[in-house]
C-alpha cells in the first residue's frame, strides 16, 4: 500500500519516514517524531513486550512522584501488538480517569482536555494496538503535530531488521529515516545510504515546563504537558526543534 503523493507533506523532494510501535498516552520525544516526519508507520506487528510502553505510561502524582497507568492486557510472549486484547474486566478505563482528574486537579487545562479524553478512553475497545494509536491521534492534534499515518499491518514488510525498515522508506518514497539513538545499537546505517536513504538520529532534547506538585519530572506521558500547558504546548514541544535536521 503505497499512499498518493498528494497525500504527504510537501517541502522538496525530501520525505522522512518514521516506524514506532504504538504506544498509550506517549511521551514528549514519540511526538517529536511525528512532528518531524512525513510518513509516519505504526509498527503494530511487531511482538508486543511485557514491561513496556504499549500498554501503560506514567503522569505525575500529587505527591510529586510518577505514577503508572496501566490499560489490563491478556497477551502471550511474541503474540504481534495488533492481536492484544484488553481485559476490560478491570474497569481500567474509570480508574484512569479518576486518578488523572485528582492528581491533576490543580493543573490550569484539566477542565479544558478532561472531556475529550474520557470519551477517547471510554470507548468499548478491544485491542490495544487501536487504542493506543487513538490517543496518539488525541494528543498529536493537542499538541498539533501531523503526519501521513499509515500501519505496518497494511503494508508488505520483508527482510531481517535493517532490511524491513529499508524496504518500508523505498517503498513509501523517503528518503530519510528518523530513528530513535537506541536503534544505534542493531541499525545498519550503510546499508540504507547504500540504497540512498539517509539515517537520521532524534536527539530528543526535553523540555522544561510549568508544572505542578513540586520539582521538574521529564519522561512524563506528553499528557502532562497538555494539562499543564494547554495551547501553550504546542510551541512548546515546537522549541525542541533547534538544531534538529
């Protein structure tokens, strides 16, 4: 599935592709990345891993600590994140949306953003690869970012890591990679500039914020920003982009 050339940012000739696995209520940098690609490919066939972000994100208690929220999953080692199914016994959504609403009854914006997400929230889903991308699509035009958002799941993915991560920018016409500084450690940068694709490193720097319950805590769910910053947050995540690519 290739997508029209009417459908991507314009801007030259140059078209940054960007995979990440979807993740719930992202940080700062998964928007960072957004914001700076073109075609953006939610990698939902990859494994889904326990302990990790496609599932649970932190925000910032009262108590000036971070705090997890973690949507109920039933989910076997390997099984793909597209096929994860929420345990919605738990009433996981509710407590979610309580504990937002006190930990940030303070917060200038939580009247302005509450609404909406618990409509988000709330919603009879069945995946968490689904509802995790919604609140990537919540956030993103919170925060006023966009892209050409496609899934892998759509797409033909072939090749060892490198290799499938190559195909994809071929495939969809970038001819740059954005990729987060941990993919260092496994991504074959020569093989993409041999076949004319340049990598490109994030470089994420955080930003420093108004933000209530006592001392600056970065990492937080990009949330925190919004109920914190409200349409302030946008220029704000907009002023990491100094020396970027």
């Amino acid at each position: 599935m290739r997508p029209a050339a009417g459908d991507l940012k314009t801007g030259g000739t140059r078209r940054t592709l960007v995979v990440l696995q979807p993740s719930y209520l992202p940080w700062l940098g998964y928007f960072d990345q957004i914001r700076r690609s073109d075609i953006f490919v939610f990698y939902d066939t990859a494994a889904f891993d326990k302990n990790g972000w496609r599932n649970r994100n932190r925000i910032k208690s009262e108590a000036g600590q971070p705090l997890w929220l973690t949507v109920p999953v039933a989910a076997r080692l390997g099984t793909p994140i597209i096929e994860v199914e929420i345990d919605s016994r738990a009433g996981w959504a509710r407590k979610h949306l309580k504990t937002i609403a006190q930990n940030y009854r303070q917060a200038p914006h939580i009247e302005a953003y509450l609404p909406e997400l618990e409509e988000v929230l709330t919603k009879p889903w069945r995946t968490i690869c689904d509802l995790a991308i919604e609140t990537v699509s919540l956030l993103s035009r919170w925060l006023r970012v966009e892209s050409q958002f496609l899934r892998a799941s759509d797409l033909s993915l072939r090749g060892d890591r490198s290799e499938r991560l190559l195909n994809l920018c071929l495939d969809l016409g970038a001819t740059h990679y954005l990729s987060g500084d941990s993919a260092k450690t496994y991504l074959d940068v020569e093989l993409f500039r041999s076949n004319g694709v340049e990598v490109i490193w994030q470089d994420f720097a955080y930003p420093v914020y108004p933000q209530q319950n006592g001392p600056f805590i970065s990492h937080m769910s990009a949330l925190d920003l919004v109920l914190n910053c409200g349409p302030a947050s946008a220029e704000i995540l907009k002023e990491t982009a100094v020396g970027q690519q």
